[in-house]
RNA sequence: CGGGGCGUAGCGCAGCCUGGUAGCGCGCAUGCUUUGGGAGCAUGAUGUCGCAGGUUCAAAUCCUGCCGCCCCGACCA
C-alpha cells in the first residue's frame, strides 16, 4: 500500500486517559479508536493485526480437527432460561427486547447457542465427538472498562465447543486444545504459560489459563521454581500442614480481655502486643443466604474462590451488620467462634495454632489462650487462603515465585453441566440416550493482539513480531521528490508485493525524520531506507526494528534479502 | 453501586476562584525556504465552552438538574 492513501492516523502526542503501554500505542499507532465507554473501533492497521491473529487461530484450531461456524450474536432469552444463565449471569448480560416486547440478549458467549445447534443435529455417538468453533463479536456488560481493548464490552473472540460421547474422550478433546493453544500463542510470538485456573461455578472439572506474561496484566499467577506446577493465584493450592500432636499441657486458661473499639488486626496486635500470627480472624460469610464463620490466622487472606467451591455456593460474600449482629450479638469487629450461631469452618493455617486471640462475640472484648477442642469445635478445616510467598510448592515442596498476567485464552472442561440442563443427548452403542459431555475453550482476539504490544515494544513504539505485523516492510524514500529515489522505491515496492510480501511505500511529501518516526511507531518489523547517501553506491538499506541493525544491501539484491528475513520471521525457514 | 476527578478547536491543555472581546501548543490549509530521526518563516481556517434550566444588564466563569468520560473500590463462566 502506498502510505499517502492509507487511512493510517498517527499521533505524538500521548492520550491522556490511556494507562497501558499498549492502550497508549495503539491509540498513537492509529489501530484503534474509542467510541465509547469500553466499545472500539479498529481502524485499517489494527484490524489488519486482528485478522492475521485471526488467522493463526483458525489455522491451528482446524489442524486440531475443529470446524468453525458461524452463530448468532442475538439470542432469545428462552435458551438461556433453559440453562439457567438468564438469572444467573447477572448485570452483565446486556439484555434487550424486540417491537414485541420479547427478550433476548447479546451473546457474551454462546454455549446455548451452539447446545441447542448440537442437540438438534446429533443423535448418535458415531456422530461424535464434534468440536466447533466460531470467531465473534461478543458483549458483557463490564463493571468498569479499563486498558483499551484489554478488558472491555465488546470484544472480539474465538469460542469453541466440544461434544464427546464419555469423560474419556473429552479428556482428548481438551488435551488437543491445550497444544493447539501452546501453537497459537507461540506463533503469535508470545512469552506465555499455561496455569490452573479456578473453575468457578461449574465446579468439578478443570481449567487452564494461558497467561502471558506482562507485568501490567491483571491477573496474578504463581509457579514452582523447579516442578511445572503454574496457577491462577485463585486456585493455587495449599499443602495440608502436618498436625503435630496436641499437648493440652501448654493451654493457658481462657481470658477475656477489655479492648475498647479495637477491631482490625493492626489493632488487636497493636493493643495486645502480639504478632498478627497469634491473632484468628473470624469472617462471616453469607453463602446463598447461609452465614457461615470462617477462621483464618490473622495474617493471612481469605481466597473466596476457594470459599465459595468448600461451600458449594453461588452467592458469597461478606455479611452485612445485620447479619453479624444476628450471629454474634455484637457489632463489626469482634466476632469469635466461642458461641456463635452459625456453622464454623477452619482454614489449615489454624491447625497448629495454641493460645490464640479471638473476638469474644461482645462489642469492646477479645478472648486469649482459646484453643480448638477445648474451647469450640470446627465443623472443617480445608484450604482456603490465597497463597504467599512463605508457601511452598503444593506438588514437590519447593519454593515458589509469583508473576503477574494477561489471561489471553481458557480451556475449560465444562462436563454435563450445559447437556444436562439442554437435554443435549445422543443414543449410545446399547440404545440409550446419554449426555454429551462438553468443553469449551476461548481466545480473545483483541486482547491476543494488545498482549502482544504488552511484550514488543519499546520507547518509539511497538515492535511486532512478523506473524501478526499489519505489514512486514516500509519502505521509506527519503525525498520524494528526488526522482532516483522515487523510482528505485517503487520498483523495490513492485517486486516484493510481487513476492507476496506485505509493504508500505511511504511516499508521503514527509521529511525523512517524520518517517522514520512513524515507521518506528507502527512497528514494522522491517524498513528499506532509500536515499541519495546510499543509492550513488547503488545500494540502499535495511533496517530491523527490534534490534535497530542496518545492512547495506545492493538495490538488485535487496528483493531476495528482504524476501528471506520475512520468511525467517514468519517460521518459514526452508 | 460508593468515593474522587474531568468535560473549552481534530488532539493535549490554560482561562473559571474574583462574571464583561475565548486563548496556548500540536495538528490542519496556502506560499516560500528546507529535506537521513517529529524543520523554519509568513499568512489563514476551525468553538452551540457536554446538555437543560436558573441568577444577572451580562455566564465558559456563579447555582440546580441531567448526560458523558476517566480513576480508586466493590463485582466478575
């Protein structure tokens, strides 16, 4: 493409509400602009990166035996009651009605959609298993946008499905969309890791994030320094420590003590004078309208994921003063699990804990040298604190480290929960009918891209690997109207595009410096500079943006050289 | 939804406190010079000051309501 007629709208200056480096250059570099809140439109360069991002995945997804199609972004609210999700999926359904007043909802992800397809064509289990998949404009109604086109309501994604006919065969299918994935990400030119994830409500069965790495990201993971044990910090596990045997003989008498409006942590050990160690927290959770108690050692947190798949619950979160008065008979601050009227379950931190520090269930007192089994009895003792530094590896004991992450893809082993609900079932061997037994697993397209300028760039500008590049050469003359140049440019234009190669002709009436700026910013991975310096000599020269290296290369040579560092950079080498 | 901030030219901002001609930088247009890392000079165009009310002789400026956007928090297959 000739630069002068590209709608290709750079700026030097820096927007001011983008906080990401790649928010900010992607603004700059003219790939997207805001319509509003979290809603984006993709000008010529960035949907030039989508597309070839697109592409890897439809590549890769299709060499795993997966058929794209093609579903509806407008669904009716019937299938969705059907499956649940119509109550369940909460404010960020975006929910709409027709001139007759029908509902539907635009589609945040289509597992109805695609059931409901399945269920209506399958019948048989030599009809399975099927994987399908689609790339597709998506919307959630997301609290709070942030990070351009990092986290926001209309996305682009690629979702796909798996029906098999056992539990077996879905493990394969799974496992063919992990590698698949391992290829995407890597021919995208991603540092990247797959790690545990949650599985939330669907509970049961497993889930991997593929994270890339980046320091911005939003999600925290953890990882073994030595075994590959990697997880979302959500779903990072903890060893049960080892009890030691309980020796009654060290339990100092119960003591209520005077602590007036001391509630925190800080507060109590501050008071106390103990290390918030010696300290048990008691949290009242509300669990699908249950209070339950939770006690944790004081210096740790609650992970609520955990929480929430120990109780089996939809719904949790922390109780409101009502409910707290109710349970304790004291306002916020001094709860305690001596008397309180609700069920009490224990985080292992607690195991070995003697003479602790507890709220006494009466406003302005905490008690001292309580004591599990003598002074209150815990219903369960499970895992349910976020993991820290000072934890070791809950696979092979070594230590661990943690990085922070761009959830890029989630392959998600969903089971029947979604065949159930649809009654999506096919007649096995015998003649009975049985569900399917289902996947899903998503990549988002956008965020692929946005990821990517994360890792690759630098102070001028992004820095794209060649797979996804909008282009792979600019070729930048450096006075237009110096007719020696002109024409060289072009004929070096003409040949590569005669190659196949994707380039810009920058021939814009632009001193050389606003070119290279530009170029720089845009991220091309590769740009021939043609100008009076080199060409007396019949040369001209080429430039690689990330490691800022030039070679002079003769004018008649230049098409083959350039032609081979593409194909090196595409993964081409032959 | 709670807390905070912002809305003035395409972009970034000043002006508002203390009411009286709407400004600066970048960008844009034209011309001349310049031409290997965001050129110089000259001339020029561009504003319902987010919207709606109110106060006032007079409102970008003061008051009220609304809308939009951003940040922090809560929330999130």
């Amino acid at each position: 493409m000739r630069y002068s007629e590209m709608f290709l709208p750079t700026t030097r200056e820096i927007p001011s509400d983008a906080e990401t480096v790649s928010h900010q250059l992607m603004l700059r570099a003219g790939m997207i602009r805001k319509l509003t809140s979290g809603i984006y439109s993709y000008l010529p360069l960035g949907y030039r990166v989508i597309k070839k991002v697109e592409r890897i995945v439809r590549e890769e997804m299709n060499r795993a035996g997966a058929e794209e199609v093609f579903l509806p972004a407008v669904q009716p609210s019937e299938l969705w009651k059907e499956s649940g999700r119509w109550d369940f999926y909460g404010k960020e359904l975006l929910r709409l009605k027709d001139r007759h007043n029908r509902e539907y909802c635009f589609g945040p992800t289509h597992e109805e959609v695609m059931t409901d397809l399945v269920r209506n064509e399958i019948q048989t289990y030599r009809q399975l298993p099927k994987n399908l998949y689609q790339i597709q404009t998506k919307f959630r109604d997301e609290i709070r946008p942030r990070f351009g086109i990092m986290r926001c309501r209309e996305f682009g994604m690629k979702d796909a499905y798996s029906y098999d006919v056992d539990e077996e065969s879905a493990i394969v299918s799974y496992q063919k969309m992990f590698e698949a994935y391992k290829r995407i990400f890597s021919r995208c030119g991603l540092r990247f890791r797959p790690v545990e994830a949650d599985s939330g409500n669907i509970g049961g069965s497993y889930s991997h994030e593929f994270m890339v790495y980046a320091d911005s990201g939003e999600d925290a993971m953890m990882f073994c320094t030595s075994c590959d044990y990697a997880a979302n910090l959500e779903k990072a596990e903890i060893s049960e420590p080892e009890k030691a045997p309980v020796d009654e003989s060290v339990f100092l008498p119960l003591e209520e003590v005077h602590t007036p409006d001391v509630r925190t942590i800080e507060e109590v050990s501050g008071f106390l004078g103990v290390t918030p160690q010696c300290i048990v927290k008691t949290l009242i959770f509300t669990a699908d309208e249950r209070p339950v108690a939770v006690l944790i050692r004081g210096d740790e947190e609650i992970n609520e994921a955990k929480l929430r798949n120990f109780l089996g619950c939809d719904n949790l979160e922390l109780a409101m003063d009502d409910i707290i008065k109710e349970v304790t008979d004291s306002p916020r601050g001094f709860a305690g699990p001596i008397g309180i009227k609700c069920e009490i379950i224990a985080d292992y931190s607690l195991i070995n804990m003697n003479n602790f520090v507890i709220g006494a269930n009466k406003e302005d007192h905490h008690i001292i040298n309580c004591n599990i089994g003598r002074d209150f009895s815990v219903a369960n003792f499970s895992d349910l604190r976020m993991i820290t530094e000072k934890d070791r590896c809950p696979r092979c004991g070594s230590p661990i480290s943690f990085a922070r992450g761009i959830e890029v893809g989630h392959v998600f082993k969903l089971g029947t929960k979604y065949s159930k609900a649809m009654n999506a079932t096919y007649l096995d061997r015998d003649g009975k009918d049985k569900l399917m037994v289902m996947g899903c697993y998503g990549i988002g397209i956008g965020r692929t891209s946005a990821a990517c300028i994360e890792q690759n760039n630098d102070k001028d500008g992004i820095v794209w690997p060649m797979p996804i590049a909008p282009f792979h050469v600019i070729i930048t003359p450096v006075n237009v109207k110096d007719e020696d140049i002109l024409k060289t440019s072009d004929e070096i234009y003409r040949s590569l595009e005669a190659e196949g190669i994707e380039v810009v002709l920058d021939d814009r009436d632009e001193r050389a410096g606003v070119k290279f700026i530009d170029a720089d910013l845009i991220g091309i991975p590769l740009r021939i500079t043609v100008g009076k310096k080199n060409l007396v000599d019949g040369n001209v020269e080429v430039r690689f943006r990330r490691s800022g290296e030039v070679e002079i290369v003769p004018v008649e040579e230049v098409r083959d050289y350039v032609v081979a560092k593409v194909r090196e950079g595409l993964g081409e080498t032959d």
